[in-house]
C-alpha cells in the first residue's frame, strides 16, 4: 500500500495524477532519495493548478504543499496523543507516520486509527442503563425517535450538526432525561467524551436520499461510509452493546423478481446505495467477533409523514405538499414500485430493538409492511383522494429507475413488529398541517437536496 501514496522528486504533476485515479486516495507524498518526506500533493492541488494553467509535466516537487501534517511514529503508541493531534489536524484522510529522522513508514487513514486499536479505549462500568445515543437525533428521523424516546423514559444523548437549525429540539431542551451536543460527526475527539457513557447507540448521522449525496461525492464519501466505520469502532471498543444503522431499501435497486427480501442479491444503481452497502458489509464484518458488540441493520422504506424537522422532498410529503401549496402533482414515470413506512413507525420499530435482550448482532431487517408496497402512480391516486381538483402531470421520459417490491415477514414473525400507519394516515397529518401553518414549502430547511446545495455553495465561497 506504501508505494502507491510515494513519488520521488523527480515526478512529474501527471505521475501525481495517475497515482491519484483511485477512487477513495486523494493523496501522493512526494520523497527525496533517502526517503525522506519533502511534501504532498493532493487531488484538490491537482485541479487548481489545472484550472491556473500549470502543464502537467511540470516537477510535482515546484508546487506541491509543504505543510504535510503527519505523525511520529511514536505518537500512535498513545490513544491520548493521537487523539489530541488529530483533532488539532481538522482533516480525516490519509496521513505520513515518520521516523524520526523524517523518513516515510508508513501511511495510514484516520479510520485505520481505531480499526487497528487492539486497546478498549473506555471503560464501560459507566454506562447508564437506559441511555442512547442518537446520532443526528435532530433530523427526520432523529427528531421524531427521540421525542419517542424519552416518553417512554429513556436517557437521550443527541449529537448532530444542527444543519437544519435547532427547532426540531426545542421543545425536549428543559428535559431533565435529554442532553444533547453540536459536533460534527467527523472529528472523532468529538465523539470521545460523548459515547463513552451510553448503551445503546442509533446512527441516523448520513447525507440522506440520491439527489443530495451526488452534489459532493467526496463528502458523501466522509460522511457516509469513513465516519460510519470509525463510529462504529469507536462504539465497539467502548463497549457499547447495540449499534443500529439506519441503512434503505435502495440497496435493492432496480429488481426482476416480484419480490425482495433480506436474502435477495443487492443491486445499487445509485450512489447513495452503495454507500449504504459499503456500511452494512463493515458492521457485519464487526459483529463476526461475537462480543458485546451487536451492530444491527435495518433497511428502511422510503419514509413519509410530519416530523418535528418537516421534509418536503420525499415523494408521499412532496406530492402532499405540492397539492396543497401548489395544486398540482408531478408523476416521473409511475410504475416503478416503493416499499413505505410512516417515520413514526421507523421510531417504533427503532425502540423495539432497542428493548430487545437477545442477541441481534448482525441481523438485518426490512422496515415496514407488505401492504405499504405501492407505485408511484398508485401514491398519485392516494394524493388525488384528498386534494380532487389538483393538475397532474406526467413525466415519462424523466424517471427513477429504482423499482423494488419488499417483503417484510422476517421482523414481523421474528420481533411481531408491524406499522400502524397508512399513507391516507401520513397524507391526512401533513395537509392539515400545511393548512394550520403558513410555511413556504420551497425552503432550503425542508429539502436535503437544498440544504446540501447551499452548504457546499457556502464552503465555496470561503
């Protein structure tokens, strides 16, 4: 692995591009003769010298950046030394380990930090007994399951980024059972002090939905898959006994067979979905070492219905909204077929796992109901029975591709779980709630493809 992250000095700014075709490196370290390390060059220099008119066959030695940050081998022998500096860094990817006399070693990616740890970085004795941690417990889901939670009396610890503002919280802040922290999921000395004392934990913490993890391939990268994985280790290592991972039924794709279910062969057409496989394949590689440690997978449907933080880019809560604000539905194909759950039965089905005192590690659920699977045009028609006078309008040319049937028997014999809300249900709250409150359903705040859109327009501009 060494060799592919080094040049020497005599490279040129192509042999850094060849090197840096890989998919997840984004790094070369350029080397003298002794080894020794002089700079880098990574894929984000690569475009802006492109985009300054620099020939590639210019010396990577004359413009690579030599302000590496790197660590003494050394340093990696302390949990609390490594931790200090990383956070210090403010960068998770690949990193130099040197000797002392400067030469390379090694190459490691932050992640590689925890997964290699063989030490149990915390002391689990300390854990309270009904305490969760919900990562990104402010979002669609999130909000919701935490509101679920503590009315049944549970210990909730939300740790999220407040990307969508703190409204969806407000009202749970004087909770004497609730807490939460404004990190960002990424920096794991962040993570430390926050997840050493809880038993549970529900990682909802992810670039959601197809359109807005495409705007930033390489942060949807970060976010979720390489800070899922380190997540998951810190958990493990922290003795935290469940781990659920919100993964979808998108890892299906585009399925012949009439049905799928948690057996049937994945078929992603999407990059959202691969995301999701890469995870589930690192947990279920986790929960083979039979500790403490239980990751659990749950494949949701696609979700509908009000949230304490409202989405309207969701096809049930779109075509809803449209009709109501708008008076007229879009329809983009319609019969592909989608498996629905109501987000206030995904927290259900959350919690039920939760209280569950078998083992469960490295099972996999599909959440939500056989009588749930519905096609597009099919939904129309649900939304036609509340709003009558619409417009529809179809689009066959523009359409998603995606089309899955699912069966969910597996959790319903296994656990007796099944939802307790129909699309009529979901459809019914969200017009009412439209009616009682004058929002603009276009705003940023309500769609994740926006918010998303706007983040890297803001980070652009700095």
């Amino acid at each position: 692995m060494l060799k592919e992250f080094i040049l020497n000095d005599t490279a040129s700014l192509q042999d850094c591009v060849s090197n840096i075709m890989d998919p997840v490196r984004d790094i070369v370290f350029i080397v003298d003769s002794s080894n020794r390390l002089l700079g880098c060059v990574a894929e984000s220099d690569i475009r802006r010298l492109i985009l300054s008119n620099v020939p590639l066959n210019s010396r990577a030695v004359d413009h690579m950046n030599k302000n590496v940050k790197f660590f003494y081998a050394d340093e990696l022998e302390s949990t609390d030394e490594w931790v200090k500096k990383l956070s210090n860094f403010k960068y998770y990817g690949y990193y130099p380990v040197l000797n002392k006399d400067r030469t390379l070693k090694r190459v490691i990616h932050y992640s590689d930090l925890i997964t290699d740890s063989t030490k149990v970085i915390f002391d689990p004795s300390s854990s309270q007994a009904d305490k969760i941690l919900i990562a990104g417990g402010a979002g669609y889901i999130g909000s919701v399951l935490t509101e679920y939670l503590l009315n049944r009396n549970y210990q909730v610890v939300v740790m999220d980024r407040f990307l969508y503002g703190r409204q969806s919280i407000q009202s749970f802040i004087s909770h004497p059972k609730f807490s939460f922290y404004e990190y960002d999921i990424r920096n794991i000395s962040n993570v430390i002090p926050v997840i050493k004392d809880v038993r549970d934990v529900v990682y909802l913490a992810e670039i959601v939905g197809d359109p807005a993890v495409n705007v930033s391939p390489r942060t949807t990268l970060e976010t979720n898959y390489l800070s899922v994985l380190t997540f998951a280790n810190l958990a493990k290592y922290a003795g935290i006994k469940k781990f659920i991972y919100a993964s979808s039924c998108s890892v299906y794709g585009k399925s012949d067979k009439e049905t799928v279910n948690e057996l049937s062969n994945l078929n992603p057409i999407s990059l959202y979905a691969k995301m999701k496989i890469l995870c589930e394949n690192a947990l279920l590689d986790l929960s083979r070492h039979r500790e403490i440690f239980q990751p659990i997978i749950l494949r949701l449907s696609t979700v509908f219905g009000l949230s304490l933080r409202p989405r309207f880019d969701l096809i049930i809560n779109k075509m809803t909204a449209d009709a109501a604000q708008k008076g007229e539905i879009s329809i983009y194909g319609g019969t592909q077929y989608r498996p629905f759950v109501h987000v206030h039965d995904v927290a259900r089905a959350i919690e039920l796992l939760l209280r569950q005192s078998g083992d469960l590690s490295g099972q996999i659920y599909n959440i939500g109901s056989d009588a749930l699977n519905f096609s597009i045009e099919e939904i129309a028609q649900l939304v036609l029975k509340h709003f009558p006078s619409i417009k529809v309008n179809h689009d066959k040319t523009n359409r998603d591709e995606r089309s899955y049937v699912v069966d969910f028997s597996k959790i319903k014999q296994t656990l007796g779980y099944e939802p307790s809300l129909s699309i009529d249900d979901g459809i019914f709250e969200l017009k009412k709630f439209l009616a009682r409150n004058h929002i603009q359903i276009e705003d940023p705040r309500y769609s994740n493809l926006k918010t998303m859109q706007n983040q890297m327009a803001l980070q652009a501009s700095k």
